[in-house]
C-alpha cells in the first residue's frame, strides 16, 4: 500500500509511523502500547485494500479510533493533523467531540 502524502510525494505505507504519531498524543494517557497497535492494525485493515491511500484518510481513520479511546489523545492528534492555530480550533473540535459522544436526551 502507497500513501500519498499532502506534498503529493508517494511513499509506503508503514505502520511503525501511524502508532509514532499515536504515541505522542497519548503520551501521559493511560493508554497502552498494545491499544495503539491494535488502533494502527485496524486502520492498516480498513485501507488494505486500497492500492493508493492519502495521509489525509489514514489521519480520518486514526482520528475516528482516537475518540473512541481516549479524548484527549484525540484532541492532541487533531491538533497536529488538522493543524489548529488557536484556541478556537480546540473549542470546535471539542463541540464536536462533544457532540458525537453524548448520547441523546429524551424529553
């Protein structure tokens, strides 16, 4: 599998990268190694079947297991991937955090 990376430059794909970048936004967190090679399998599992893949949809698939397992590892990655410039960015990101999190009230 090739991934194309926002540059345009191809390179392949490699999955010891995608649990790097997890490491660091769960640095602190009490999230595990095993937890994050799981997360990169199962990434590297949903887009195996695709010959050519773009940084951006491996960085949608991270993100989508992110929020499922830890918040703020979330946050942190999305800040780098989605390159937030300010506190603004955070606040979106957490609404819709929030939002897909939260179940719904009846009432």
């Amino acid at each position: 599998m090739w991934v194309i990376k926002r540059s345009g430059q191809r390179e392949p794909f490699e999955r010891s990268k995608l649990v790097a970048g997890m490491s660091s936004a769960t640095k602190n967190r009490p999230v595990s190694q095993e937890q994050l090679e799981a997360v990169a399998r199962s990434v590297e599992e949903s887009l195996r079947d695709t010959v050519e893949v773009t940084s951006q949809q491996i960085g949608l698939a991270v993100l989508e297991r992110l929020g499922e397992l830890d918040e703020v590892a979330y946050l942190r990655f999305a800040s780098v991937y989605k390159g937030f410039e300010d506190i603004g960015d955070f606040q979106r990101e957490v609404g819709l955090l929030t939002k897909t999190t939260e179940p719904k009230r009846k009432g």
